[in-house]
C-alpha cells in the first residue's frame, strides 16, 4: 500500500504555477531524493506535503497508518536557528509535540523516545549541551534526533548536509541509510548531491520548468533530464 500518493498536482503561487500535473507514489520503506535547480519548486512541493500550503489542483494523500502531524521534518537551517539557546535535550524533547496531548509536560514515554533518540544517533553524551554551541555535524544530528521524535515511518529532510564538511557529510547519508534500511522509515530527501541521491535513492523526483521526472534511479540514469543535470555538475 502506498504511503504517500501525489495526484496531478500544481501549485502556485498568486496563479503563477511553480509546477504542474506532479503524479507519484512512495511505498513504505522507499527512499526519494528530490532534485532541482533553485527556483524549480523543491521548496514548494515540501511545503504541500507538509500541508504549510494548498494545491491548486490536484491531492495530496497519505495511508499506511500515516498522518500529517506524524511527519518526521528536518527543515534547512537558517543562521538564527544555529543559534538557537535551548539545550540537546529540550531540542530532541520538543520533537514529541505532535501528540494530541494539550498537556505542558513531558510524559514518561516521550522522556524515553527523546532518550532512545538520542543513543540511536551516539550524541547521549551532548544531551545536557547548549545546542548552539554544538559543531553543524551534531546539530544536524539532534536535528535529526527530533525529527524521530516525531515519527514512525516518514522522515523528510531539507538539504540537510549544507555546510557540513564531506566527512561529515558522510556519516550523516550513512546515518540515513540506516534509519531507512534498519527501520523501514521512508525517506524524502531535497538534495543537490546527485552522486549521493544516485547511490542511496530507491527514486529520483527531478523538477525542472514547470515539468518533472519521477521514477526508479535506473529510470533516472538513462534519462535525459539527468544526463543534462550530471553533464552540468
Ligand atoms: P527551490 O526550493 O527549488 O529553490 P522554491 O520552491 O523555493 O524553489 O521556489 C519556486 C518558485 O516559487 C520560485 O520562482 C520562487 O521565486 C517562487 N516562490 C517561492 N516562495 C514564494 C512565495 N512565498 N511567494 C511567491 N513566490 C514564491
């Protein structure tokens, strides 16, 4: 069963259209790397799935148990967010919020997703850290830690390797593929790295003009739309 399904999608923004007739699916387990020039809509289309905006025409939809508000989101860093003073552990915590609860606290069970969390990525050590005061690598890594919080089956990442170095970069994609491969949690990733997105991806969503490409990475490699993409790289 399909986890997430795009039915002719267009968005727009005040009538002009960013892109239209998007059509496509991701089972459970799946790993979609989103790729783009800046401006093509990456952008746009995480913020639809996200439900932050409307289509114009055309149905998003979720199954296989999955909800909108139980999206694990890793969104791109702004500077001001890097400094953000809160410590690991209150970051991590704040990734729970989704529950129906109205409750201020905290319960036990969200104590101990935020403390697996936190193991599952190696940074338990940094728990009672100043988040800002972390390097890019492990802030991205309790970015991610959060965004676990949030869900069992779909995490979606917003060029989440931007500024870090490639060793780093590295051991964050390892990460990734990980969670999706350990714990069958579905991936969409926007990404500029198409070595990366060739070697990790199930599939590959390539907006350009107003037009996209959806399909397996096979598919994607013998298309023509890569072969320009790769050429200009
Ligand atoms: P990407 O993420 O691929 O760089 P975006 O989704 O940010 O692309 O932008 C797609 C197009 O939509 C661009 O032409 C951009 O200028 C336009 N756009 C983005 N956000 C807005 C907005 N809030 N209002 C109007 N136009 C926007």
């Amino acid at each position: 069963m399909a986890i997430l399904k795009c039915s002719d999608v267009t968005m727009s923004y005040e009538s002009v259209n960013v892109f239209e007739h998007l059509s496509f699916k991701l089972e459970r387990g799946d790993y979609l790397c989103i790729l783009g020039e800046n401006g093509s809509g990456k952008s746009t289309l995480i913020k639809g799935l996200l439900g932050l905006l409307k289509t114009s025409a055309g149905k998003i939809e979720y199954s296989d148990g999955l909800v909108k508000s139980e999206i694990g989101y890793l969104p791109q860093q702004s500077p001001v967010q890097r400094d953000f003073p809160a410590s690991v552990y209150e970051v991590v915590l704040s990734g729970t919020l989704n529950r129906k609860s109205l409750s201020p606290f905290y319960s036990k069970r969200e104590k101990k997703k935020a403390d697996d969390n936190l193991e599952r990525l190696s940074i338990k050590h940094l728990k009672n850290s100043c988040y800002r005061d972390l390097s890019g690598g492990q802030q991205q890594r309790v970015l991610l830690a959060r965004a676990l919080c949030a869900t069992k089956s779909l995490l979606l990442l917003d060029e989440p390797v931007t500024g870090l170095d490639p060793v780093v970069s590295a051991e964050f994609y390892e990460l990734i593929n990980n969670i999706n491969k350990k714990d069958n949690i579905t991936i969409i990733m926007v990404s500029h790295d198409v070595k990366q997105s060739i070697e990790c991806a199930t599939h590959i969503l390539h907006l350009e003009n107003k037009t996209c490409f959806f399909g397996t990475v096979d598919d994607y490699k013998k298309s023509s739309i890569s072969n320009q993409f790769i050429n200009i790289r």
